[in-house]
C-alpha cells in the first residue's frame, strides 16, 4: 500500500523524541506499542487494535495513558497526520487520494484536523511547513488537547 511505502520513519522518530518524557513513565510494552504505532500507522487503526499490540486489554491501556494526559485517540489521530504530511510533501499526489488511503471517508476531515492540530491548510503545509515545525505543531497539539481533557475531566462534579 502507498501508505506503507512513505517514508515515515524520520517523521516518527521525531515525534517520538517529542514524546520522550510520556513514553518514558509508560510500561516498555506500551512505549513499543506507540511505537510501532507511528511508524507503521496502517496497522493500528484503533484504540483496541493499540492495546492488543501492546499485549493489554483497553481499560489498562487508558489507565496507563490517561496519567499521562495521552488518550488513545489522539495518538491514532496524530500518527495519521504524521503520514498525511509525508504523502503530502510528495508530488502530484491529491489530498483527496491521501485522505482515502489514510481511511477518511471525507479529504474535508483530514483538511479540518490538518487546520486544527497545526493551524495550516494542506497548501500550506506542502510549501512551507519543515518536518521538524511540523512535528512540532502535531506535538504540542497533542498534549495540549489531553491537558485539556484532563482539565475538564477533573472539573466535572463526581
């Protein structure tokens, strides 16, 4: 598949340096598990399908997460979008073709989700965005939105 072939390791190894602190307090099968998650995004498709790789049942998986201010979906959301960006930069490819081969059912969705993780159109990123700027964006995204779901998770009368 086209998606397996873009060349995501170097974007993955620099979200994974962006992550080092989480993935450090996280059990080594869990780390690993994310890992493959961003290198390989195709393989894990959701938040069951990551626990299953991990070797845990889902409740765990979020117990193991959520401390951290990481939610599962997120990092699924987030590893497609590392890929987007790679298939992105390449020539002559379509963002409608992108978003079909990364299984939205919309290129408007992927368009929306670009927008809101990096504030930056497709356009945008193909002509301007540097790999380490965008990982980046994606990064601070990623734990800012699961610092406000923890905010708002505490603030809800129990």
């Amino acid at each position: 598949e086209l998606i397996e072939r873009a060349p995501a390791h170097p974007m993955a190894e620099l979200m994974l340096q962006a992550l080092a602190t989480q993935l450090a307090a996280l059990p080594v099968v869990l780390t690993r598990a994310i890992e493959q998650l961003f290198r390989s995004p195709a393989r894990v498709r959701t938040s069951q399908e990551l626990a299953e790789l991990a070797g845990m049942m889902p409740r765990t998986l979020y117990r193991h997460l959520t401390p951290l201010g990481l939610q599962p979906r997120h990092l699924l959301i987030c590893a497609r979008l590392l890929r987007a960006y790679s298939l992105l930069r390449g020539r002559g490819v379509r963002l409608k073709e992108i978003a079909l081969k990364l299984g939205y059912a919309d290129p408007d969705h992927l368009s929306e989700q670009l927008r809101e993780w990096t504030g930056c159109s497709p356009k945008d990123l193909r002509n301007t965005l540097s790999p380490e700027e965008f990982v980046h964006a994606v990064a601070n995204h990623l734990l800012r939105a699961n610092l406000e779901q923890t905010v708002e998770d505490a603030a809800e009368p129990v």
